[in-house]
C-alpha cells in the first residue's frame, strides 16, 4: 500500500530493540537510517494525496515499492534467523500484492461509495502504518 512505510517501521523497530537483525541489516536501526526512513515515508504520505502523483502501478513507484519490499523483507528475516534470500522473496510478494490489491480497493472503494478521494486515501494510510507496526511489534 505504501512503499516507505514499511521500511521506516522496521527502522524504528530495529533502533526501539524490538527487532534484532544480524549484519548487514543492522544498519537500518541507526539515527540516521531512522531519520531518512521517517522523512520519506512522511513525504509519500503527503505526496500521495496529490493528483500530479503519478500511479503506485507505473514503473518508477512498482519498482521502488519491490526494492523496499525486499529490504524490509531481509530485514525481518535477518532478525529471525531466516534465509535474507527468502525474506526479500517474501517482502517483493507483498509489495507487489498491496501496489495491486492497494490500487484496486482504493480505486474500487472511491467509485462504489462516489466519495473523494482523500478519505480513502487517509483509511489506506493508517492500514499501512498499523499493519506494519502490527508485524514488528514485540510480543
């Protein structure tokens, strides 16, 4: 649903402790990384609202979207003990499926309903953030 988000919760998760990867993932629970993950995601959280942005679906968001799936997904795997490869596998997986399923629920929802945009924008928003403080959350 959103390709920054993600990343920037695992970032605080690794710097909070919650999430422990091994090297060479370490890295994203540093101040700067967390700090850099924030700021963007909280750029595409504004940037998404606007109607100059241009579609999840065209390449340039799809591939930043696979590129932080794979991220996050080694990330997660780095700190379970799982295979990286498997983890960037999966991470691609689900960020292929959300740009997609995203796109449709979104577009689906607004045309069904004939309500503006941002509301449901806004929903997609707070499912993004809340799903992925739901998967990294101590438990």
């Amino acid at each position: 649903m959103r390709s920054l988000t993600p990343p920037a919760v695992t970032a605080w998760a690794v710097h909070l402790g919650w999430l422990k990867p091994v090297h060479p993932f370490s890295w994203i629970g540093s101040w700067p990384a967390v700090i850099i993950f924030t700021l963007l995601a909280i750029g595409e959280l504004v940037a998404d609202k606007f109607a100059r942005t241009g579609p999840r679906t065209a390449p340039p968001g799809l591939i930043a979207r696979i590129v932080m799936g794979a991220l996050t997904g080694a990330t997660m795997a780095a700190s379970t003990g799982s295979a990286f490869g498997i983890g960037a596998l999966l991470g691609i997986a689900g960020a292929v499926a959300g740009t997609f399923v995203g796109f449709k629920l979104r577009t689906g929802i607004v045309k069904a309903l004939q309500i503006p945009d941002l509301p449901v924008a806004l929903m997609e928003d707070l499912i993004a953030i809340g799903g992925s403080l739901l998967i990294v959350a101590p438990r």
